[in-house]
C-alpha cells in the first residue's frame, strides 16, 4: 500500500498509508495527530491544517488556487514548501511523500 511519511510538530515521525481521494489532512487526522487542528473541516478558510512538503517532491503535488495562497500567506509559518493539507488529494503516485506539520499560529 502507498503510504506518506509524516513528522509532527514534536519531531515524532510515523508512515502512515493513503487512501487514494482522501485529503492529506484526513490521513493526517485519521492516523490520530491531533497537532494538525484543521478548524475549518477543509474548507480552505483556517489554514490550520498547513504542512511542510519535502522540497523535492513539491512537482508531484497539484497546483495552488488563490484561496490556498491567501491563506498560507497570512502565516507567521509559512515557507516556500508549505502547503494546506486539505486541498491535497491523495493518490497512490505520492508514495513516499514526506510530510511535517507546521507549528500553530
Ligand atoms: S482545514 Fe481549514 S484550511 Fe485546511
């Protein structure tokens, strides 16, 4: 099975398989890490789901809208691999995606 390797924001790292359609923030979520608070439900307005994506694997990934943007830029976190996880979809071609939540605002 296809599965993401995820850091939380306490360094503790787990491998976690997808399911293909689900959002990364349900992975995240349903894997048990509640570090990843995802307010809005994946709405796209909370941006409190926002990961880090491994540099080198951010062309696997689809591309931002605006909200995303907005969002992500109003973070005190945000970094050129950040990414909100519910507007990702999962599919078995990110195998192996490496994953960190970012810290809180
Ligand atoms: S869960 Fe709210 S923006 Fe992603």
């Amino acid at each position: 099975m296809a599965h993401i390797y995820l850091t939380d924001t306490e360094g503790r790292e787990a491998t976690i398989d997808i399911i293909a359609g689900n959002s990364l923030m349900q992975t995240i979520t349903d894997a048990g890490f509640d570090d990843l608070l995802a307010i809005c439900g994946g709405m796209c307005s909370c941006a409190t789901c926002h990961v880090y994506i491994d540099e080198g694997q951010l062309a696997q990934l689809s591309q931002m809208n605006e909200d995303e943007q907005e969002l992500l830029s109003l973070s005190d976190y945000q970094q050129d691999n950040s990414r909100l996880s519910c507007q990702l979809r999962m599919s078995d071609a990110l195998d192996g995606l490496r994953v960190t939540i970012a810290p809180a605002d």
